[in-house]
C-alpha cells in the first residue's frame, strides 16, 4: 500500500525548489553540530588507509532522499569541506597518494525530478565532486558492500515505505476514518502508524549496514517530537488540511470514503525510540543524537502562508495520487484563506515549532 510520492519538481511557484527553505534552515541550524560530530569521529586515516588505489582514494558520499534544487548541493558542499578539512588536519606531507577524489550519489525515488536537480549542479570545473543519480528507494539497498562513506539523509527518512493496510480496512481498529495522519487521531492509529516506522528502520539500517564501510558515518536529520509526544508541527499541518477535505466533504464536493483512503505517511520519532532501534540493529555505535530546533530565528513570527506553499510542495503529489489532481488547486486556495485557523491550532498545541531529530551514526568495524 505505497503511497508516499516525489515532491513537486519543477521550478515553478509551487515547486519543491522554490518552498523548501524550512529544510535549509533544519540543515543551517545542525551543520556546525554535523561538522563537529564528523571532525571528531571519522577515522579519515583509517580509511585511507584502506584504499586500493596507491595514487588516491575515493571518498564517497551518498545523499538519500536528494530531491531537488539547493539544499541537496549546499548539504554536499559542507560535508566535502569538512572532510578536506580533517584530510588536510592529518595529512603529513601533499604527497599524490594521499590525494582525495570525491564522488557524490543523488539518491531518490524514480519519480523524483532529477533533471531539474543535475540542471542546478554547478559546472564540473566549479565543483570538488564527480556526481551520479541513483533511483530507488533507500528502503532497502542501493549500493555494492561496504562502498559509502558518509550516508546523509535530511527531511526525507520521516517517510514511510508504504502504509499499514490496516488505516483503510473499516473492520480494523485502526480505521483513519476523516483524517489524512495519525495526529490527533486514536491509540491504534498512531501504533499503526508507529509499528511500520520501526519495521522501515530496521530496513533502512540493515541496509545502509552492508552499504557502509567500516568507521564509515550515517546523518540524520528529520522532524522530531520530545520523549513521549506524539505532535509535530508538520502534523498539525497535515491535521489542518484534512479538515478542509472534510468541509469539502460535507459541502458535496468530495465523498468521504475518498479522503479516507488518504493517509500521509510521516512519522516523526523521539530521540528515546530511535536509539532504542540503533542499539536493537546493533550495527552502529551512536556519536550524536538528539533533538534540536530547525528554526533560523526563534523569535520571528511564522509565516503561514509560507508554510501553506511549503505543505502544497511536499503532499500534492500523494493528494494527486489519492484524490485526483482536480482537487488540489481548491484544497490549497482554501488553506490560504483560513490560515488564521492554521496559525490558532499551532498556537493551541502548546508545542515547540520547528522540533528536529539530528543523529549522527559510526558504522561498527566487523
């Protein structure tokens, strides 16, 4: 039951390039912590140690989940700079064999718009990377044994693989029924929700296990609640536009069953419930975890509408998908203007704004 869809491509006004400054912002907020965590931890000399080539070493990185536009380029541009930046901290001499070449994986899903993402890269003789698109889900694996380096993966592991059958199932328990998420909604909704968030990371680490090389390092970085919460400002988002459908609903313009069959498939976990899943894999050892905030100035007023444009860029198409394409244009044209209901129900939840989970992982040496 996959349901989870590429964000919008494109570089038009609702496109995923032009609203995905919330996400800079999650990286801008974690980069110091992130060159931190890989200056003291990455045993770059171990690693080249272990190179075959005598003249220089492949340092390889792979961003899972890319998307498209700036943040993928900008994440990149930091993580080869903090590397050369260790490489140059250990190097005794600027000898030809201690020479690194850089080579980059844009990973996402088939659909994504990968051509509006090679058109963004720099020029090659601007950039310090070789650069290559691999389509497919990271839920599993994409890569030959013990070939990445450094494995980054910003606002995108949140996703499920698919979803539990059971949300759309009326004899279940777990029966969404007039909601589009699992904020707000029953016990057995958000454990469903829940159950295949830790089966995906069991994939996923599983996966990157056999991709990583020894004293290789994993980045996460995604939205996040508090031990023990369940509510996430992006699923108060998701809350919000599910009650339009369901005005929509009442108002004729959409049948129920419908948006019933609608599910975003987010999860946004706690720092507790994650290490426990890192420990149960047993793979990588922990250098950072925690969460932190994603917002560039704490004290500034949110802009509703932006983050309107910034939902319309990440759902549309899984709406699409659902709902069909004629509905969308009168979803968002609503979400506008009654905005000042978005902004109360954010008010109202009394939680922290821009909440982000930021780990940092070592792969264990076999």
């Amino acid at each position: 039951m996959a349901q989870s869809s590429a964000m919008n491509g494109g570089d038009g006004i609702y496109s995923y390039l032009k609203n995905s400054n919330l996400q800079r912002d999650g990286l801008n907020a974690a980069k110091n912590v992130i060159k931190e965590a890989l200056l003291e931890s990455l045993d770059l000399k171990t690693l080249l140690l272990s190179s075959p080539n005598s003249t220089a070493t492949t340092f390889t990185i792979a961003d899972l989940g890319c998307s498209v536009g700036q943040n993928t380029l900008f994440a990149m541009k930091m993580l080869i700079e903090t590397v050369e930046h260790k490489h140059h901290n250990i190097s005794q001499e600027n000898s030809e064999k201690n020479r690194i070449e850089f080579q980059v994986f844009f990973n996402d899903q088939t659909a994504n718009d990968f051509n509006t993402l090679f058109a963004s890269l720099p020029p090659q003789h601007e950039r310090k990377y070789f650069a290559a698109g691999v389509p497919g889900s990271f839920y599993g694996r994409l890569f030959p044994s013990s070939s990445i380096h450094i494995a980054y993966c910003s606002s995108s592991l949140h996703w499920l693989s698919e979803l539990p059958v059971d949300l759309v199932d009326i004899n279940s328990p777990a029966y969404n029924s007039g909601r589009i998420h699992y904020t707000g909604a029953s016990d057995a909704v958000v454990g469903a929700y829940a159950d295949q968030f830790e089966k995906d990371m069991q994939v996923f680490l599983t996966a990157r296990a056999e991709e990583i090389v020894g004293g290789g390092m994993v980045v996460i970085l995604m939205p996040g609640v508090p031990d023990g919460g369940v509510t996430h400002d992006v699923g108060i988002a998701l809350t919000f536009l599910g009650s339009i459908l369901m005005d929509m609903v009442e108002e004729g313009i959409l049948i129920q069953d419908r948006v019933d069959s609608l599910n975003i498939p987010h999860v946004y976990p706690s720092v507790k419930q994650m290490k426990r899943l890192v420990e149960q894999n047993d793979s990588f050892e922990i250098v950072k975890m925690e969460l932190r905030n994603a917002r560039s100035d704490m004290e500034a007023p949110i802009d509703i509408e932006s983050a309107v444009m910034h939902l319309r860029a990440f759902t549309e198409e899984t709406i699409v998908n659902q709902l069909g394409i004629e509905i969308v244009d009168e979803l968002f044209k609503r979400a506008v203007k009654q905005k000042n209901k978005f902004y109360q129900m954010l008010h109202a939840s009394g939680i922290e704004i821009g909440a982000q989970f930021f780990s940092v992982l070592k792969r264990k040496f076999d």
